[in-house]
C-alpha cells in the first residue's frame, strides 16, 4: 500500500471556536432586539408613559436572552453538528420571552406594547432564530465541501473497526472532524481496503504532522485487547499538542439512543434503552386519541360511501379482521375496509397480494391503491391497540421472498418494542405493499428502527405531512 503525505491542509485555529460562539451570541442578542426596535420603529407609541426606556431595557433583554441561551445549551458543542436544534431553540427563547411577558404584564413595564405585539415580538425572533440556523448549517456545507473542518483528525490503527469508524464519519459529515487518512505502524495486518483514504505513515509520521499542526486530532481505533500498545499510544501522544480520543466499536453504537451512561460510577455503553421514556408515553397517546378523532369525524363520509361500495360490489362484511402482532409482540386485530371476495379472504396474509390479484374486488382495488381500506384503523389507534406512527402491523405468516420477517431479519421483533402505526418512516421512503425480496423487509425493519430510537412528537408529525405525497407516488401497492 503506497504511503501518501498530508499537504497544507485548511483548518481551524482552536480559537476560532471561541470567536464563532461569541458571534452566534451577539446574533442572537440582535434577534431578540430587532422585532423590538422595528416594533418601536412602525407603531406611533406615547413613549412618555412610565416605563417608557425602551432602548437600555432592549439591550438589558438581549444581555439575559443570552445568558438564558447559554444555561439551556444552545452554545454546547452541538452547535457544530448538523442538528436542526428547533425545540431547544423554541424552548430557550420561549423560556427568555417569559420573562419579558412577566415584566410586561406583572411589572406594568412597557405598558405602550399590547398583547399582539408580544406575539409578533416573539414569532419574528422565533423565524429569526430558525432561519439563522439554516443559513448555519448550509455555511457549514460549503465549508465541508471544501475540505475545510473544525480539526483535522487521523485514525491511528488500520484495524476493521477503523475502517467502520472512517466509513461512520464521511457518510455522517460533521464540520468538527474531518478524517484525512490513517497512520499505523503494523503495514502487513492492515486491510485491502481503507475507506478511500490513504495511509498516511507511522507514529513518527503522525508526531511530525502534530508538531507541523496538520493533524489536531487523533482518533484511536486500536484492539481493545492490545491494552499495553494502547497504553504506549496515550502516553506518546499525551506529550504532543492533539486531541486525542478514544474511539471504542462503532458496532455496539449502530442503534443506540445515548452513547454513554453512568452506573454507579461506571461508564457504560448503551446498547438498547426503552424507545419511550418519563412523559412520552402520555404525549403519544394524548396525539393518538387527538388526531385519530379528527380524522374519524372528518373521513366519516369517506368511511360510509367506502362501505356502501363495497356492499353493493361483492358479498360478504363490509370489515375484514385481521390478527397482526402490536405492542410486545402481542396479537391484536387490526380493522380493514375488505378488499378481496369474501370466500377468497386470507386471514393469515399466507399468500401476498401482488399485482392482477385475482382475489380482490373491483372495489378493493381502487380502495388498496389509494389506502382508502386502512381508514378503519382510525379505530384501533382511537382504542389503543394501534398508533398514528409506528412500524405497520403485519399478520402473522406474512414472507419476504418466501421466509417469515422474522426469520428473514434477526431485528425484527425490535419493531414491536412500540405500538403500530397506520402509517411510518418506512412507508414514506416507498417500503410498503409487496415484499417479494429479502431487501425490501431489511430496508423496512432498518427504517422502523431508526423511527423508534429517533421518536419524538414533531417526528410523527413530519412524517404524517408526508404521508399523502407518498402514498400518491407509491405505486407498489396492489
């Protein structure tokens, strides 16, 4: 393997940081001023009544604003990552603006503003503060783009987990690090392949970079086992100006929620935890039985014209019932408008609809294709025993190329570590309708997972406003 050297590289001084935080600061102390000041400046207020100092007390907002901002962790390292950071931004500035309303309404100060301009005062600066972190992330791009990162970081150790953790860091981009190749000194065990990046030499290799400030993090993939290399690694590197950072296998993170936790005392890693936690549970359920209603009351026609359809079409009930494993791998029945001829119903899905399905009715074909027949499990959600967003339910023989989901991905039961959902993550990427190959359920059971570990309520909701896109561009379902 040919050895490649690392050139001038860009990078960020470590001071740098500092300056950028302390310019987010004082964009934000301006945010919180500016709807004020153009408030002040649009409004013909009698500024001769009491308490009437408006431009020290818009400074003194925006010095606490701050501060307020800073104790909630809006300036943490997090400001870096590729978050959107939304909530903690709302929450903050919501946090901030109590203060203001306190002021306004217990202190009598600021009497001249009215109630509406407080809202507009507060849903500006809340547009301010998202547009401002667009236009963050979006600089952070370009920079990326350019090879330009926060630190520059080496792996030292071509070893397979290496290998996982480079892979990890370019297809999840983070301007704090960008990995410009590997360094270690064992040439002969290192893999055919590292990731596309070079090999940057040996540890003397690595300790010139340092002292020439190319390198100003080291990320250490070494064998947990090989406990006395790794040993002389730290001590070595702990007498150069670096970062240096241990990095354990990337493996036992692929799904985890937190990375680290304490017990007793003792770190450790967190291989799976419950997907919800404290007040989740509730806010779920309270979304469920709210937009379930809504929705049954407003499809209510839909529902009825649905069903006389479908009783003038074909004999037989009007509601197919179906056992699907919900919750903890319980068995629930899951209502559904029926679509196939009633003596040709499969109550089991032993055999998957596919397309020109001679089981289902000129009715149910229309209804399948425009997932018209899922609306009765507004029922469910409304009842319990199903949610809004989830991992769809499946019945208990259904196959992916002939092979039970749960043989065919060893993840599969993790899906039901919460309820299931009339709609989900999987289903707006396309994975819905037939699964004639393995890929199809792996690609299903991958996003369902990443639903449950990234659950959150503007979560279900973002995937609830697209749900009807996707149902209208999907057109694998028969």
């Amino acid at each position: 393997m040919r050895l490649q050297t690392v050139g001038t590289l860009e990078y960020s001084h470590p001071s740098f940081v500092d300056y950028f935080k302390a310019s987010v600061r004082a964009i934000h102390a301006l945010t919180v001023m500016l709807p004020g000041l153009v408030l002040l400046a649009l409004q013909p207020f009698d500024m001769s009544q009491p308490g009437s100092s408006f431009a020290p007390f818009l400074v003194f907002f925006g010095v606490v604003s701050v501060l307020i901002f800073q104790t909630v962790g809006i300036y943490s390292e997090e400001i870096f990552s590729t978050l959107l950071r939304f909530r903690i931004m709302l929450l903050a500035w919501a946090t901030a603006f109590t203060m203001l309303i306190f002021m306004h309404q217990g202190l009598g100060m600021l009497s001249y503003l009215e109630p509406v301009h407080l809202g507009i005062w507060f849903a500006a600066s809340a547009l301010l503060f998202g547009v401002e972190r667009l236009c963050m992330l979006a600089l952070f791009r370009r920079r990326m783009d350019k090879g330009m990162y926060l630190q520059n970081a080496v792996i030292l150790g071509g070893t397979d987990n290496g290998v996982r953790v480079a892979e990890y860091l370019l297809e999840n981009r983070d301007i704090r690090t960008g990995v410009v190749g590997f360094v270690d000194d064992r040439l002969e065990r290192l893999p055919k392949s590292l990731a596309n990046l070079p090999l940057l030499g040996n540890l003397r290799d690595l300790e010139r970079m340092i002292r020439e400030e190319k390198v100003t993090q080291v990320l250490v993939a070494l064998p947990w086992f090989a406990d006395n290399r790794i040993g002389q690694v730290m001590n070595e590197l702990r007498k150069l100006p670096v970062n240096v950072l241990l990095v354990p296998d990337v493996v036992a993170f692929r799904h985890a929620n937190k990375r680290i936790t304490d017990v007793a005392g003792l770190p450790a890693l967190i291989a799976s935890d419950l997907p919800l936690r404290g007040w989740s549970p509730l806010f779920k359920r309270i979304e469920d039985i709210v937009l379930s209603s809504l929705a049954l009351i407003l499809a209510a026609p839909v529902m009825l014209a649905v069903a006389l359809a479908i009783k003038i079409d074909s004999p037989g009930p009007v509601l197919f019932k179906q056992k699907r494993y919900g919750y903890n791998n319980r068995l629930i029945e899951v209502y559904k408008f029926r679509s196939m001829y009633h003596a040709k119903a499969d109550a089991n899905a032993d055999r998957q609809t596919t397309r020109d399905d001679d089981r289902i009715t000129r009715v149910g074909r229309f209804i399948r294709k425009t997932s018209l027949d899922e609306l009765p499990q507004l029922i469910n959600v409304f009842l319990g025993s199903m949610s809004m967003v989830g991992p769809r339910p499946h019945a208990t023989a259904t196959k992916a190329a002939g092979v039970l989901f749960e043989d065919a991905v060893a993840e599969y039961s993790a899906r039901h570590r919460v309820k299931p959902g009339i709609t989900g993550w999987a289903q707006i990427h396309g994975y819905r309708g037939e699964t004639d190959t393995l890929e199809k359920i792996e690609k299903r059971v991958h996003y369902d997972l990443d639903y449950i570990e990234r659950w959150s309520l503007w979560f279900d909701i973002y995937i609830l406003a697209r749900t009807v896109p996707a149902l209208l561009l999907n057109k694998d379902v028969y």
